[in-house]
C-alpha cells in the first residue's frame, strides 16, 4: 500500500483495478475516517436528505457544533468497515417529509457506492440505510423557537 500526501485529491482512481489492494491511498484509522467523510458527503448530496445521524447524535452533534471552535461532523450518522480490498457502510439517514424513502435510499445507495469507490479504489460491499426520523416542515420552526431562549 502506498500513502497518498494529498488525500484525496492523489488518491482519486489509485485503485489499480486488478483486486490487488495495491494502490489504496488510505490506510489505518485514516482509511476509516476518510471513508467516513466521503460517504457522509455523498449521502447529503442526494435530494431529500435533511441530516444523517440518530436523534441522540444528532442532541449530541447540536451541542458540540455550538461550543466555540467545534466544527459540524461530517462523519455524524455514519459507520465504516474497511479491509484489505473492500468496505462496508452503515448510515442513519432523516429524510424531508413527502420525499420517496426507497427512492431516496437507493439514490443515497448508488451515491455513496460510487463516490468511495471511486475515491479509495476499494470495492463496497454493502451500503446499509436506516431511516431513523422523517423532518416535517414546521420542526423548523420549533427548532429556532426553542434556539431563541426566553431573553433576546
């Protein structure tokens, strides 16, 4: 395996197509997280998808993003598997109310498959997608009422 310095941008088509594993850019702990990103982006991406993440991720990611200096996790609803010539990922997805689900799902699906693929050269395996809540238009409503505190 080589490391790419540049990531991903040197690593886009590394794969060598031969099933070799030779030309993978990711390596370790930063295969996952890069895999990560890359797949979070790519779900996001996809027409209907208000955020990815469990409601409790989600509290949780709410809270960090307001600490000063935190940033919004892109990884934040997803989980990767990563071995020597494949991967395997997992998402929480909420949808927009009215949209399709098992449209959108195998939108999300084909997104995610060709953008990992594509970027790492490694072969995904699966895509699993759970839809863990539908966002319903006035949730945002209620979500910048209660941001607003009793004091303004």
């Amino acid at each position: 395996m080589r490391a790419c310095s540049n990531w991903p941008a040197a690593c886009q088509g590394a794969g060598d197509g031969t099933g070799s594993g030779a030309g993978h850019g990711l390596a370790g702990a930063s295969a996952v997280e890069g895999q990560g990103k890359i797949a979070g982006m790519a779900a996001r991406e996809v027409p209907g998808i208000h955020a990815l993440g469990s409601g409790l991720a989600r509290t949780v990611g709410a809270v960090r993003d307001m600490v000063p200096g935190g940033r919004t996790s892109v990884t934040r609803g997803v989980k990767v598997e990563v071995g020597e010539h494949q991967t395997a990922i997992d998402l929480s997805l909420v949808v927009e109310y009215g949209v399709a689900i098992t449209d959108t799902a195998g939108e999300v699906r084909e997104n995610v498959i060709a953008a990992v693929e594509r970027m790492t050269g490694l072969e995904v395996v699966e895509v699993n997608i759970s839809v863990t809540d539908v966002h319903l238009p006035d949730e945002e409503e209620e979500e910048a009422a209660a941001g607003a505190g009793r004091v303004q």
